[in-house]
C-alpha cells in the first residue's frame, strides 16, 4: 500500500496503473467450485442452467461441427486453468455478438461473435472475460441483487433463456453485469489470455469493432440504454490497454483463426445479412474488407447490403463492391446473381443477361435456380 | 404461433369474440378477389386482431398454419402490427416487388421471433395466372419444433395473393402437403 | 417471458376446466379403453418447473422444489404403473438426446390438444374427437425402450412466497383477490406402434402441492385420474 502511494506521488498516474497491474497479476484463480446446496439461491441458478443446457444441447440452433468445437473447447480449456473440466462450451447459431457463462459452467459463444473477431487473441479476450465473471461468482451475486430489484426475468435472458433473439441487443455480453464486476472481469480476463499465451493487446480491439458498429445505427451512441447504465467504452478500451501494456508479448493467430472459419464464414455472412440491420452490417462488412481485402466473401456481402437497402446511391456501390468481389476470384455465385438483379431492375438486359447467366453456370444447385432462369429468359433480347 | 398471439387470441376468446368454423369442401371465396375449390374441410380461426392473412389449421394453431393472402394493397403489413414501439421490424408488401423479394418478405416475417428460415426453392408456376412457388424449411426458435414450408403468390393489378403452409417436417407437412398444392391449383383470382 | 407463459396457458387451461363436464372418452382416443396388462411404458423425462412467486408477482424458479417434485411425480408414476400392472422403463438422458425432435414435436401437439380439444377453440375438423397422431416416426422411441407406449407428462405449478401470501391476506381483507399461484399440466399417452395420442389429461387449477409427497400424490392422481384401466 505505501509502496504505491509513494510511486503514485513520485511518478503520476501512469504510476498508478502500473501497481495496480502489479497488484492485477498477483490475481489468483479460486479453487474449483463444489456444486452447491440446492436449497441455496445458487442452487436453485445451478439447476434451472443444468436444465437450460440440457435443451441447448438438443436444440436444432446448437452449432455441432466437432473441429470447431473442439477448437473453442480447448482454447476454453486453457484459459480456465484448474477448472477446464468445469467448463463446457455451446457454440450457437445464432448472428449476434455475445457469449455467456452460467455459474454452472456452461459456456455459450453465439456465431455473430465468432464472425465479428479477427483473430484467436480477441477470441481469448471474450472467453476469458466470461470466465472471469464464474471465477469471481460474479453471477451469483447479480442474482441476489436481481431479485431484490425483481429484475430476475431479465436476468435470466442474460443466459439465453426465455428472452427473444435480439432482445439482448449488439453487445450484450460485454454489459451484463454493472460497472465493478465488468472491470474485474477484463482484468482477469486480460491475465488469463495473457497466460495462455495470446496478445492481450486484442482485448481493447474488440471494442473499437463494436463501437464501429453502433455508432452506425441510424439512433447512434447516444440513444443506447446499456451505454446510460454501465461504465463507458472508452474507459474500458483504456484500463484495457494500460493492462495489455503491462504485459507485452503474445500472438493473436490471425492467419489460423481465418483458415479455421474459412468453411462457415458464407453462412455467418448470410445470417448477417438476413438481420435486416442495414447500417451495422455495413459497418462490420467496410472494417472486414480493410482488414482482409484479399477475400471476396466481404465485399459480395457488402454489396448485399446495399442492394438491398437500396437507398439512394447503394445500387451503385452494390455495384461497385460485386465487381470487386469478382476482381478478386472465388467469389460467391450470388455476387452475379446480385449484379444480374440490379441491371434486370435498371433495365439493362444485356448486363443482366451476362450477370444472371454466369450466377446460373456458378449455381446449378441454388434453390433459386429456375426462378432466376425465367428471369433470365424474358429479358428483352 | 408466437406466445403473444396465443395470448391475444386467448383473451378475445374468453370474450367471446374468437371462434373456429369449419371451412367446407367446395368453392370458397377469400376476399373480394380470390377463389379456390377444397377437397375436405379445413379449419378457420377467426379472431379480430389476426390478419390480414386468414389462418386456417387441420391440427392446431401450435402445430399447422395455412395463411391466405387476398388482396393485399401497396404498403399494407403482411402480419398483425406490434405493439406500438416494438422492437420488432415490420414487413410491408410493396406492389413493385419481384418474387425473390416478396419470398425475402415473407422469410422476414417468419424469423421475427428468432426462427431460422432456409429457402429450399423457388420457381415460377401458374398460381392465379403467373406466379410462383417456393419451398423452406423453418426452425422455431420458442420450441425448437423444424418444420417444413410451401408458398405460393402473385401480384395482380398491385395486390398481393398467397398461400403459405408450414407444419412440422416429421409426419404432418408429408401429411397435409398434397392437399395445400391441390387448392393452390385452383386458385383464381378475379379482375 | 416464464411469467407471461405461464399466465397465459393457466388462463387457456382454467377455462378448459372449468367447461362443462365432459363425457369420459374427452380423454380417449377413439376406440381406445383399456391397455393390456403387461404393457410396457416408456416413461419420457417429465417437463417440471415450480416457481415461487415474489411480493412483486415474479415467478422465480426453485430448484429444491423442482427436484423434489420430480421425484414425488416419478414415484407416484411408478406406483400407478404397479397398481395398473403395466411395466415401465424410464428414458436415458442419452436416449432422450436423440430423441429430442419428437418430444418437441410432441410439445407442440400437446399444445393444440389443451387449446382445440379442451379448450374453446375446437377443431371442427376433429368433431370433438381426441384425433391426434404423430405417425411411425414415433417408433425411434420404441426402438431404443422396447415399449409399446410412451408417457408424456409436463407441468407448472407456482406458490405464493410467504411475502405474497401475507400480501394476499392482506389484501384480501380489503376485498382484493391477488392470484396466489396456480397448477397446470399435461399427461398424455402415445401408441408407440402409430403414434396416435391414445389418452391426454389436463390439470388446471389453485390448488395443489408438488413439494410434499402426500400431496404430490394427490396432484399425480389428479393429473392421471381418467388414465386407461388395463384388461
């Protein structure tokens, strides 16, 4: 204690953080949890999230690819230490950012999530913050805080249940719990990842990204309710990297992750375009072509986004992004039936004669394939 | 079914408002505009605040949905509105729309409570002069039931005509198809 | 959401209970009375939940009660099963796993049985009869059991805590009626050779108490009172 008060008077505040983070990485992880009594409020939390995981486990929404399970699982493994044989991942398919942990282990990572981070290290960064709140039992005390608010409904939807799809909102995971538990949880997350081995530099990045995206939003930054209750973004993505740079070194496995998700990203992508969430998803999808601009799957998703939008001047960047879809190769089959649709629309028949035709060459198997035949037929010659 | 409407439809029940009639084998007219012709009766739920779409079942609302389109004007919802200030998205039929965006529509209504669609195909056929078909899947999200989805519609002098069924992939859906494409083949519409 | 639900479908069902007495056969699939004795019955996991409900109306689940009630359920279920002379063989979770599409399918069709068959919104279609089926597919069960019918059995029952029953006394002493809680549930009886529902039951009602054996035995006998005699 006066050993860091007399740096914080010496040095600034710099200083501060720098023994805070001293302190921070003297953090210990508890010993594993024994299953509770299940008279206990935290009994009763265990058993509704056994039953819970039970219907996830049958649910046809669960994401069951066994490499990417297992891939995930382990990293969760190696992060949680001594409780990896507590920990259970759920991969879910379903296109928003969010993962969660029940206080009896069970760990939900949602595809939008597995979409939206670049690399292994952000992964990391998620896991362990989740983890973070079971190891300091984080969940239980919003439980007896939740129920003296009767708040107990909402905070259930926390975990997934009984709560609609979307419901949850963008970036829910990473605003459940109030202000204290959420700094403590980037702590240890931060240190977790950090032991395993990743760049904990990637924590803060996750939050640039999400930020991208919400200020999108048409209502922006300032109309969102979670950002009234809970501890500022800025302030996070600074302790974060004050943290991060108390502990330089790590990899973040860019190329790894990529070639990973390689085989689900069209779906991903499709999913997100099916949100309708016209503003977000063009944010999401620019950062992705910046950032990876040697994949046409982003910049045919882009330009889907803007057909379908169709606001003023989007035609011609749809147009734009599908053209540089097909510069780059191996585009999707949908970019020509996307740039066959706009000149169909456009009323120019021999754009979409050659649009549709190559789409139909692409995609004998589409399910769309004898609507867009007939459209490709009655163009005018 | 969402749980909200069974909820609504409860309560208009209790006030005597909902009832069920049965839809008899013969000619049936839908609206001011559509006809078809059925071969055995089906069952039509009837209750303010349900449209614009008639729901007819043979098992149940939980478990089969036939929904009836006639004369569906530019701009109006395909589904019962919200509740003011849902933060649900809304889907309108526009008279300009092609059949990829009338089935892009109807798969935005179908997922608003977090169900998953996939389109297994879509192809012109007669319905009601030109029109099309198409073929889905659907996973509910409130009860994880997959079921097995038909659609049919066109776009008559700017209004909007279809015929959507879905019911559970596992025995109904192969139960009732053969009978929705039946009616779907003699749908006509006036002018 | 679990409030919402809960309070919807104790509404359906209390007006299906409180409809005119019906004949017997409500119950019975038609042409069904009896089971042979010996029948082997696949006991599916039952679908329990007890809530407390808060001063503030908030239904909280409890997992001491849930359990506990699950074990009254299964022991009154085994002891019926004994005093009909049927034998009954109970799901493995694993087996349960792999069977999971047919009991949700099964969920929904127990939906449509308490709303069009019990309730106010009958199918005329079905002219009143108990005429449901979930087809061959059923016979995965009858694979992995080798029983010849399944049991089906759900239910959500709900206390008042003891904040919201002195509330309730309080209140009722003004002469304001506060819900205390409220017992709804489903039984149902599948063929498992043509998965045609033989016999359905439902419970809707005030009263009732899972949490203690006696009891639970009354609300069991309630829930399986019209259940098939054996020949």
């Amino acid at each position: 204690m006066n050993r860091r008060r007399f740096l914080a008077a010496g040095a600034g505040c710099s200083a501060c953080l720098v023994a805070e983070l001293a302190a921070a990485q003297d953090w210990q992880a508890p010993a594993r949890f024994a299953r509770p009594e299940l008279a206990s409020d935290e009994g009763g939390l265990w058993a509704l999230m056994d039953r819970e995981e039970t219907r996830l486990r049958r649910s046809p929404f669960a994401l069951r690819d066994p490499q990417l399970h297992t891939h995930v699982q382990d990293m969760a493994c190696r992060l949680a230490g001594e409780h990896c044989p507590d920990v259970r991942v759920h991969l879910v398919r379903t296109p928003y950012f969010n993962a969660s942990m029940a206080p009896n282990g069970m760990l939900q990572v949602w595809t939008g999530l597995l979409l939206r981070v670049d690399n292994e290290a952000q992964l990391a960064a998620v896991l362990g913050h989740e983890i973070g709140h079971y190891l300091a039992r984080h969940s239980v005390e919003r439980l007896r805080d939740a129920k003296s608010r009767s708040a107990f409904g909402q905070f259930l939807g926390l975990f997934g249940i009984a709560g609609a799809v979307g419901q949850l909102g963008l970036i829910a995971s990473m605003f459940a719990y109030g202000r204290e538990h959420e700094s403590e949880a980037d702590r240890i997350g931060a240190i977790l990842m950090r032991k395993a081995g990743y760049d904990a530099g990637e924590a803060a990045k996750i939050w640039e990204n999400l930020l991208l995206e919400i200020k999108a939003r048409p209502e922006g930054l300032s109309n969102s309710p979670l950002f009234a209750r809970h501890p500022a973004p800025d302030d996070r993505m600074e302790a974060l990297a004050s943290l991060a740079a108390g502990m330089p070194g790590g990899v973040a496995n860019d190329a790894a992750w990529r070639e990973r998700t390689k085989p689900f990203l069209r779906d991903w992508l499709n999913d997100e375009i099916k949100r309708g969430q016209h503003e977000e998803s063009l944010a999401l999808l620019t950062r992705m072509m910046l950032r990876s601009p040697s994949m046409p799957e982003y910049a045919y998703a882009r330009g889907e986004v803007y057909r379908l939008r169709a606001g003023d001047g989007d035609l011609d960047s749809a147009i734009a992004d599908f053209k540089a879809a097909a510069a780059i190769g191996g585009e999707p089959a949908e970019t020509h039936r996307g740039l066959g649709m706009i000149y169909r629309l456009r009323k120019q028949p021999a754009e979409a004669r050659s649009g549709l035709q190559r789409y139909l060459e692409l995609a004998p198997q589409a399910p769309d394939f004898a609507m867009m035949k007939t459209y490709l037929e009655e163009l005018p010659q | 079914m969402t749980r909200k409407l069974l909820g609504a439809l409860f309560l208009v029940s209790l006030a005597g408002c909902a009832a069920v009639a049965k839809v008899e084998t013969g000619d049936q007219a839908i609206g001011e505009r559509m006809a078809l012709r059925l071969e055995g009766a089906w069952n039509h739920v009837n209750a303010p605040g349900m449209g614009p779409a008639q729901v007819w079942t043979m098992e149940g609302l939980p478990v089969d949905q036939l929904l009836l389109y006639s004369g569906i004007k530019d701009g109006a919802l395909i589904h019962p509105g919200g509740p003011a200030g849902g933060a649900r998205k809304s889907f309108a039929f526009r008279s300009s729309m092609q059949p990829d965006e009338i089935v892009a529509m109807f798969e935005g209504m179908l997922t608003r409570d977090g169900s998953s669609f996939r389109l297994v195909k879509l192809e012109p056929t007669a319905f009601g002069g030109r029109g099309f078909r198409f073929e889905y899947s659907l996973v509910r999200k409130v009860d994880n039931v997959q079921h097995a989805g038909i659609g049919y519609a066109t776009v008559s002098k700017g209004e909007l005509f279809a015929l959507l069924y879905f019911a559970p992939r596992i025995e109904f859906f192969p139960r009732h198809r053969g009978r929705v494409e039946s009616i779907a083949r003699t749908i006509q519409i006036k002018n | 959401m679990a409030t919402k639900i809960t309070a919807v479908l104790i509404a359906w069902l209390a007006l299906a209970f409180a409809a005119p007495a019906w004949a017997q056969s409500k119950n019975l699939a038609p042409g069904f009375t009896t089971l042979p004795k010996g029948a082997k019955v696949a006991i599916m996991p039952t679908d329990i939940e007890l809530f407390s409900i808060s001063a503030g109306g908030v239904l909280e689940p409890k997992a001491d009660w849930t359990e506990t009630a699950s074990q009254h359920f299964r022991a009154a279920l085994l002891r019926k099963k004994t005093s009909l002379g049927l034998s009954a063989v109970e799901l493995a979770e694993k087996d349960a796993d792999d069977v999971a599409e047919l009991n949700a399918l099964h969920g929904a069709i127990a939906r449509a049985i308490a709303i069009h068959h019990f309730g106010p919104l009958g199918l005329p279609t079905k002219d009143g009869k108990l005429d449901w089926s979930l087809g061959e597919s059923v016979r995965a069960i009858k694979k992995v059991t080798g029983a010849d019918y399944a049991l089906f059995s759900w239910m959500r029952d709900s206390y008042a805590s003891g904040e919201r029953a002195a509330m309730m006394i309080g209140l009722a002493l003004f002469g304001i009626g506060v819900g205390g809680g409220a017992q709804v549930g489903y039984a149902s009886l599948v063929d498992l050779h043509n998965g045609r529902v033989l016999w359905f039951n439902r419970l809707a009602r005030a009263s009732g108490d899972l949490r203690e054996a006696e009891k639970a035995d009354e609300t069991l006998d309630a829930l399986l009172s019209e259940f098939p005699a054996t020949k």
